[in-house]
C-alpha cells in the first residue's frame, strides 16, 4: 500500500523550537537596543534643558554626557550584535529548509513537471523561502522586541502613576495590536488578488520563455506582449492600492505617536506641578516616547504581511505531498536517522549493484485529484537482461507505470520488486535505473562534464570510452576543444541525435542494471531513428530495457511487447506472437513504416 504523507511536520514552528535560544537572544539583544534608543533620548532631554540653565560648573552635567555618549554608543553596538545573532539563526534556519525543500522535490523530479507548473517552482525555490526567512526577521524578532519593550514600558510606569499605566497599556495595546489587525483586514483580499496576478503572470512568462519559437513562428507574440501587459497592469494596479493603504496606515499610526507623545508631556508636566520630578525631566519623558511607540509601529506593520507568508508556507507544505517519508522527513533533530538510513541505502545498492528480475505483482495506482485508476491490476515479470516495450495512447497509463517501476510512486496496491526488494524505498531505486527521455537536459558546461553528469569521478579515459562506443568519438576530437569544449545552454551546439548520444553514454558510465527509454527517439527523422536504435540495442545489451514507445519500429528485438489501454494490458506478446494471433497488432505494424525496421 502506498506510504502515508510524513509532511505533518510544520516550516515554521520545529524551526523556531530548535534556534529557539537563538531568536531569544536576538529579541533580548532588539529590546535592549530600543531601550538604549530610549534611554539616549531621554537622558538628551534632560542634558539639555540642565545646559538651557547654564549650570555654574561642567561638571553639573557631566554625568548626562557620558551617558549620553554611552548610550548612542551602545545603541548601534547592540543592534549590529542583534542583527548578527538573528541574521545567524535566519540564514542557518533557511539553509535546513533548502534541503528540507530539495529532499521533497527530488524524488518528484522524476514528475516534477507534471506536478509543478515551471513559475510555481521558480517562485517555490526563490521566493516562498525567502520569505520564510522574512517572517523570523521581519515579523517574529521585532514582533518580540516590541512585546519586551511594552511590557517593561508598562511596569515601570506603573511604579511611577498605576492609573496612567493602565492608559498607556490600552494606548500602546491598540498600536500593537489592534491597528494592525485593523488594517489586515481591510487589505487582506487585494492582497491575495495581487499574490495570485502575479503567480499568473509567473506562469505565463516561463511558458512563453519556453515555446518563445512557436509563439514567433505563428505570429502570437503581439497577442501575448498584449496578455501579458494588461495582467502586469492589473497587478501593478492591485500593487499601487495596496501601498497607498500602507502609507494611509503609516500616516495614522504616526499620528497615534504624536498623540501618545502628547500624552505623555501632558502626564509629566502633571508630575512637574505636583513637584514629584525636576521641571528638567519633562524634555525627557517626551523624547522616549518616540523610540518606543515607534517600535510598536513597526512590529504592527510586519503583521499585516503575514498573508504572504501564509501563503509561502501552504505552498510548501503542499510540495511535500506524496513524497516519500525518507524525502518528507524534516532535518531538524534527525541527523542519527539520516546517517542510519544511508547505511541502509548503501547495502540496498550494493545487492541491488547486480539487478535481478523486475517483478510486478497486481500494481494498481490511482492519482488522489482523479479517484480513477490509471495503472489496474498490472503483473509483469522481466529477467535480468530482458527487454520489455510499453505501447499505448496517450493517458494510457504508460507513464504511470514507469514512474511505479522505478520507485517514484508506490502502489497502492500490489509490490513492484528488484530481486525480490521493493523499489519504493525513498532513494535506493537511483542505484537500479538509468534513464533516457526524450529531452535530455545538457548543462552549458564542457561535454566531459555532461557525460560525467553519469558517474561524477569517472576518468578521461573512461569518458572517451563511452562516447567512442555510442559514436561520439570522432565528433568530439573535432571540436575546438575537443571534450572541454563547452555544451552552449541546453546542448546547442549539437543535434537531437547527437545529445541523444551523450545522454546514452551518461548511461553506460552509470552502469545501472536497469534502463528505462522513454520515447527517446521522438522527433528524430526516420535515418537518425534507426542508427539511434541500433547503438541503444548494441551497446546496452545485457540490460533490462523497459521501452516507453508509440510505434512499433524496432519491435523485433523485444522480449515482450505490451499494449495498454485504460491502465489495464489490452495485448502482449513477442513480436511474432503477436504478429501470428492478431490482426490488430498486423494493421498497426504494416501502417507503422515497415520499412524502417532493423
């Protein structure tokens, strides 16, 4: 049965938990250095109405100005210290999330685009990380340092008038609380509106970045430049609402400093009268009112972008779905388990190094957004060396039952097995299977590097080996740079065919025991097809072959061919059984180009 989600485990609270001493020396560190703030304002208030008196002596004022210096001192001393200690715990808590995030998006690679849209997952790796990392910095520390301030602003007015405590709690409480909840609210839905425009716009600028040629080709470029620009418009639009809101609000919180200054004069020029403090304190009690109440301004104004980080964290919750537990798993307090589960891994490879037979026993798989089953009731039994191809319609489950053979989905029911060990084990089925697609991806580095790409620490020597066995030899002697010669972005400088060939030597230097070809001749001409096919039968004999294809060229040299339809097997046979016993599988051979045959 398939494994159930492991991804209960939060983005945001297991981090906090584990640099919670971190945060909290940060947020100390932030108060302390608002209270410094505070502090050098007061003490100026008073340094300077004690000069305006013009005291016989220097030394009357002596003491405010070493403070004085002290504290504006100790200010940007402390903040650098605070901004070090959480910057520190952000950037470390961001570094776990990124492998936290790559060990659930890699085993999905092997779907990844049928599961991700390619701006979701451009925002899902750049932004909605970073904005992880602003909700510990932007939102939690000042959030806290603010909270420390109010509650040690509050007690020590408190021994000072109760009454008037009790005033400033409320007055301080709305800014800190309640303004901004205010002005959430009356945001919230344009904020989501602009999240979603400019997810949209994401979307459809990587797919225009991706069929650039076609949109050229059939003169659409005018028509999406139009699309694209009234989108951009209307989230600019959104985007200007939404920060005329922001500066409303600014506006008005600071009025509600002024308002608590105010207050604040009014209550120590009361004090002054009642002779309970020197007329030189008012300036005092007036000028630390500003660093404070503006402290409150600025933890409320990070709340109202929380919706944004909510948003980041549902999207990476949601990446985490249908991941294995192994690739699921958080990282925090489980470096023991990691350690034992790569011990386990390693010997599942090293027995596996051989292959053995591939055995389907009743694999039936349904997608949870369908509830239909597009792999039923599936048993298949390949030995090691067998060659098996998999035909069928689009959606006929092909597809499916390739990502089950290798491991990337479990079934949910039956086992799919290697010499009698489950392929689902969340990452030892990459020691078993190599893979050729129809669009290997060539990175713009030398060709050496790219055919590494197989075995990372392969020599020279190995690399000319592999390429000289798939019929690359002579065309890279004679280039410039012969194998450092550089790829160009995704392998231009070489044809379809050719980049074929480099990926199928990737494959011999892996030298896995199972390989799986999905459709890797699509879109090559009929000549390039038929020499294509000839290396793949040549030089990976002694492989299980698992054969993705739409046509029947080449079927001679399968073992088995297995046509689906409806995610059950319609047919299967050899070729010649086949050929013999049905006249369906005749008509679709004799329309497939016969001729081509090898």
């Amino acid at each position: 049965m398939r494994a159930t989600d492991n991804s209960s485990q939060g983005w945001f609270l297991p981090y906090l938990k584990h640099y919670f001493w971190a945060f909290l020396a940060a947020a100390l560190l932030g108060a302390l250095s608002i209270g410094c703030a505070g502090a050098l304002l007061f003490t100026s208030g008073h340094l300077i109405t004690r000069s305006a008196l013009k005291p016989e002596n220097i030394l009357m004022v002596y003491v405010p100005i070493v403070l004085v210096r002290t504290f504006g001192f100790s200010k940007a001393v402390i903040q650098y210290l605070e901004r070090l200690v959480g910057h520190d715990a952000a950037l470390r808590l961001v570094s776990r999330m990124r492998v936290r995030l790559y060990r659930a998006v890699e085993p999905q690679a092997l779907m990844i685009r049928s599961k991700f849209r390619t701006g979701d997952l451009l925002g899902l790796l750049a932004e909605d990380i970073e904005q992880l990392q602003n909700i510990y910095l932007k939102l939690v520390l000042p959030a806290l340092s603010a909270l420390l301030i109010y509650a040690a602003g509050i007690l020590a007015l408190g021994w000072m008038d109760g009454t008037f405590a009790l005033l400033m709690a409320l007055y301080g409480g709305f800014l800190l609380f309640i303004a901004p909840a205010i002005s959430l609210g009356t945001s919230l839905a344009k904020r989501r509106t602009f999240k979603q425009e400019r997810s949209k716009a994401y979307q459809e600028l990587t797919d225009a970045l991706f069929g650039m040629s076609d949109l050229v080709l059939s003169g659409r470029t005018g028509h999406f430049l139009s699309t694209f620009t009234q989108r951009h418009k209307r989230a600019a639009m959104v985007e200007n609402s939404l920060r005329r809101n922001e500066w409303r609000s600014h506006w008005i919180a600071q009025c509600l400093v002024g308002g608590g200054i105010v207050i604040m004069t009014v209550w120590a020029g009361g004090l002054v009268a009642q002779n309970r403090i020197e007329a030189t304190w008012l300036a005092s009690f007036a000028l630390v009112t500003f660093p404070l109440l503006d402290a409150f301004v600025r933890a409320g104004e990070a709340v109202v972008h929380a919706p944004e980080y909510q948003d980041s964290l549902r999207r990476l919750k949601d990446s985490e779905k249908d991941t294995s537990a192994l690739a699921a798993r958080s990282d925090a307090g489980q470096a023991a388990d990691d350690a034992a589960d790569t011990k386990e891994e390693q010997a599942t490879a090293q027995r596996l190094s051989h292959g053995g037979d591939l055995l389907l026993n009743n694999v039936s798989y349904c997608y949870a957004a369908t509830q239909e089953w597009s792999v039923r009731n599936i048993s298949l039994h390949v030995p090691q060396g067998g060659k098996v191809a998999l035909l069928g319609r689009s959606g006929a489950g092909k597809s499916t039952l390739l990502n089950l053979i290798q491991g990337a989905l479990q079934p949910d029911e039956g086992s799919v097995t290697v010499a009698g060990v489950p392929v689902f084990t969340g990452g030892a089925y990459s020691s078993l299977f190599a893979v050729l697609n129809q669009q290997p991806y060539l990175f713009d580095t030398t060709v050496a590097n790219n055919i590494r790409l197989g075995r990372p620490d392969a020599s020279l020597d190995e690399v000319r080996a592999v390429t000289e066995q798939v019929g690359l030899g002579a065309l890279i002697d004679s280039l410039p740079e012969g194998y450092d010669t550089r790829m160009q972005e995704t392998g231009l400088r070489f044809s379809g065919g050719e980049r074929q060939r480099i990926a199928l030597a990737r494959i011999l230097l892996q030298n896995h025991p199972i390989v799986l070809l999905d459709e890797p001749t699509v879109g090559l001409d009929p000549l390039t097809e038929h020499e294509l096919m000839q290396t793949m039968f040549r030089v990976l004999k002694g492989k299980t072959l698992i054969w993705i294809t739409h046509h029947l060229t080449g079927m001679k040299h399968m073992d088995e061919v297995i046509f689906m339809e409806q995610g059950t097997i319609s047919m299967r046979g050899s070729h010649d059984e086949l050929w013999r016993d049905h006249a369906r599988y005749r008509n679709l051979y004799k329309l497939d180009h016969p001729g081509l045959e090898i």
